[in-house]
C-alpha cells in the first residue's frame, strides 16, 4: 500500500512524525505537508502566488501553502505514482462538529477524496500531544482495517480521546455533532494604537447526545464520522422549485 500524509500543524509537528512512523511500518509512504501551522485554512488553495517544495533532512517534503495546496500538487505533479490512501494528521486538537468546516486537518483528506482516493483525517481531542504514542497506535490499526465494506471512495474523520491505549474504549461509528455560536473575537490593540482581532475560541457543544462525536470521546470511545461533501440542501429544492415557477 501507497499512503500520502499530510497535516495542518506542518512538518515539524510531533503528530505527522508519529503518524508517518506508525504507518511506514505497514505502507510506502510520502509526507507533503505545510512549511508552518495552517490551522484553520479549511480547503483553501493559494491561487495568488507560485508555491515551493523543499525536502527535509527526515525525508518529509514541505511546501509554502495550506494542507489542500499540498495534497493538491503531490496529486497532480509531485507524485510519481497515484497513492492508494491519503492520510492527515495527527492533529493537534479535536476537529468535531463544526470544527471540520474550519479544519485543515479535514480539508487535505479532502482534497484527496475529490481526486477519487480514500482518505482519513486523524485528530487528538486536547491538545498538548499527550499519549501521542495510543493516537499513532490507533491510527495504523484503522488504517489497517482497509474500509472494503464502504462503496467508492470514503473519507472519514478520525479523534482520538488522550488517553493511554489501554484505557481507549474501542472505535464508534459516529455523526457530527453541533456547537453553539463562537465566542466573541478578543479586541486588542498594536503598538501603533490600531485596533487588530483574534478570533475568539469555538462555542461549547450544543448537540452532543449519543451518537456524536461529541459523546463518543467524552466517553472514551474513538469517533469515527463518514463525511461527504455535497453541500446541496435537498430537502429544499421542491420549495425552491415550487417559488421560481
């Protein structure tokens, strides 16, 4: 098997080392990730400017854009050969809810399901890479396990409770759960007087019941959520139709 890794932290994060070494011991595997944290860049190419790849000591490649940049030019130039999986991570930090719409974490297994290839999104719920060593454990073994009952292409996303392995209480095929509202940006000022903004932090979870990824970490359990990517509001499209006739 032929896996591409990426992540949103970058290169140099402890989680894609861990990641990349859990999995090489199962797979050939390539690693093109970001030169710097990414977080947050959601499915964002860079359009504006050419974009360099460079190779580390460690062997990983680095490029000066987003997660979906990187998978992106591996895919369609960088690659001698057309991976069986993508995988992304380990992050740094739960991506649940909402959460995976923001992510780069999410967005370069995307890029690589748009190009009709499987791949897996891998995030620790706290940050701090605590029990990183049960996360990368965690990772290889759901890659191992293929996903041959799932039709087409799948892209799944993956957190991982910190906790020891032996304390994980196994995988839970779960939906995305729903938070509230963000909290309000955090106004500041710069040296020269000038208002500047940081975005405030995520709202709490406000659909969390059984079955989400939400209840499923909080209770030990390893989230495993099926993602799909069309956007198109279904259920709408009658009364739409009904309103422009």
């Amino acid at each position: 098997m032929k896996i591409l890794v990426s992540n949103d932290d970058g290169y140099l994060a402890p989680g894609i080392v861990a990641l990349a070494d859990a999995l090489s011991a199962i797979a050939e595997i390539v690693v093109v990730a970001p030169d710097s944290n990414r977080s947050g860049s959601s499915n964002s190419l860079t359009l504006d400017r050419p974009l360099t790849v460079q190779q580390a000591a460690n062997g990983f490649y680095f490029l000066n854009g987003t997660p979906s940049d990187c998978v992106h030019v591996a895919l369609t130039g960088g690659l001698a050969f057309k991976p069986d999986l993508v995988v992304s991570g380990i992050n740094q930090g739960q991506n649940m809810g909402d959460d995976t719409l923001y992510s780069g974490t999410v967005a370069a297994a995307t890029e690589g399901f748009l190009f009709g290839i499987p791949a897996i999104a891998f995030s620790q719920v706290e940050k701090g890479w605590q029990h990183l060593d049960a996360a990368a454990r965690v990772a290889r073994e759901i890659v191992e396990r293929r996903f041959d009952m799932l039709q087409g292409p799948y892209l799944l996303n993956v957190n991982i409770p910190n906790l020891p392995y032996a304390s994980l209480k196994g995988l839970r095929p779960t939906r995305l759960g729903k938070r509230h509202e963000s909290e309000p940006v955090i106004k500041a000022q710069d040296p020269h007087g000038r208002d500047i903004y940081w975005i405030g932090p995520a709202g709490r979870a406000k659909d969390a019941g059984p079955g989400t990824d939400f209840h499923a970490v909080a209770n030990g359990h390893v989230s495993i959520t099926p993602l799909q990517i069309d956007l198109t509001h279904a259920a709408q499209l009658a009364a739409l139709e009904q309103r422009l006739t």
